[in-house]
C-alpha cells in the first residue's frame, strides 16, 4: 500500500507520521486517489514492484491480504493462479471487484471478501502461497504473523515486498525523490540500497522467526530503483 512504499514496515513518526496516517487513511476509501498515490510520486514503477510477487509463487492457491485496488489479484488470477483475497477496506473490495470484472475475470475465479489478517476465514493450510505487497505494519503484529502461517501448507511460502525507493541515478527524478522526502522525512536511498541501514527489517524478521518461518530478506535492484522482497516459508523443526 502506498503509506509503506518508501519505509517498508514502518510509518514516519511524530506530527509527520500523523498526517501522513490519516492521508492514507484517505487513500484506502478512494479508488482514484489510491491509484494517482500509487502511480505518479514514483515514476510509475509501482506496478512493477507489485508484481515482483508473481515471480515467486509456487503452487496454485494463492491469498492476497491488503489486495488494494486489485490490480496485482487480477494479474494473478490471468496468470493461472487460483486466488483469494481480503481488505479491510470495504471501498477496496469494492474497487477489486470492479477490477475483476473489468478484466473480465468474474467472482467465480476470484473470492474476494473484507477481513482483518489478524483473524482469517480460512481453514489450515489452505494456500500455497501468501502474498503481501507494501503492507502496513500488520505485517508484524505477532496474532497476523501466526494467522499467516496457520492458513499455509507446510510447503507454502509468504512472499511480502516490503518496499521499494527510486534511486537518484537520474536527474528527472529529483522531483519525485523530493516529494518522498517532504512524505517521509529524509531517508537516504543510497542507505536503504546499500543495506547499511538493518534495523528497517529486523523486527519482522525475528517475528517472523517466533511465528514459526524462515525468512529470507532480497534486495531486487531495477534501472533507477531498489526494492525489499521478504520470502518465508514454515520452519521445520
């Protein structure tokens, strides 16, 4: 979700992060706005962050919790996939749905209801995959981690794209990189690239960890951008 592309897990804090909380708040109740948010501050490349997801699944049955505006479920659901999805949005189902139909998918291929990750209306070990793209900080709550893992086969995998940034490798995205500034304070992307920055991911990793996976943390670099990608699968023990 946008209020999450430039952080990963976690939210500007302080007066800042208020604001910011309650635009995104906004976002989540508008089709429109969510998709100008997620479109234009970065060089429309929110599109390709998402489906950084679909290159690792494995399997057929997929669950997307925080499915947005649907967009990255309908792409899934054309590649094959058998998909479900929650939000905790009701204006977000709302908008999935349309774009199902758009595509001319339907709700026969794809089940797509509001719910909270905390308390899933699925039975055990349902899907083979679990995907989650620029997530709030659900992603970490102890009760959503253990859910997660409750509904994924024992050879399932949760795949979350925890974040992405451009890079200032080219002048005409000074603009935009100046507008994730004023957002979200000053984060250096140069820092988040070159991975001397560990704690943005720390805490999921170790509660991923306790939740019973084993999580593996990526840095996927594009032309003008870098992006986190977390991969986890049911520990054994």
């Amino acid at each position: 979700m946008p209020a999450e592309a430039q952080r990963g897990v976690r939210a500007p804090t302080g007066a800042r992060g208020r604001i910011v909380c309650v635009l995104f708040e906004l976002l989540y109740r508008n089709r429109t706005l969510y998709w100008l948010a997620s479109t234009l501050p970065f060089a429309g490349q929110w599109r390709v962050w998402q489906r950084l997801a679909l290159e690792r699944l494995r399997g057929a049955d997929v669950l997307e919790v925080g499915c947005g505006i649907g967009t990255l479920l309908a792409d899934m659901t054309q590649a094959g996939y058998h998909c479900q999805a929650i939000d905790r949005s009701p204006q977000m189902v709302a908008a999935t749905r349309r774009e199902l139909r758009r595509r001319g998918l339907g709700s026969d291929a794809t089940t797509v209801r509001q719910a909270s990750v905390q308390a899933l209306p699925f039975a055990d070990a349902a899907f083979d995959n679990v995907v989650s793209t620029f997530p709030t900080d659900y992603i970490a709550d102890p009760q959503a981690l253990r859910e997660l893992r409750r509904v994924l086969r024992p050879d399932g995998r949760l795949i979350v794209v925890l974040g992405a940034t451009l890079l200032p490798t080219r002048a005409l995205l000074a603009p935009l990189l100046a507008i994730q500034r004023l957002v979200y304070g000053r984060v250096s992307a140069e820092r988040e690239a070159g991975d001397t920055n560990p704690t943005l991911a720390d805490a999921l990793l170790q509660r991923m960890r306790v939740a019973g996976f084993s999580p593996h943390l990526e840095r996927v670099r594009g032309p003008f951008w870098v992006a986190s990608v977390m991969t986890a699968v049911p520990a054994t023990h």
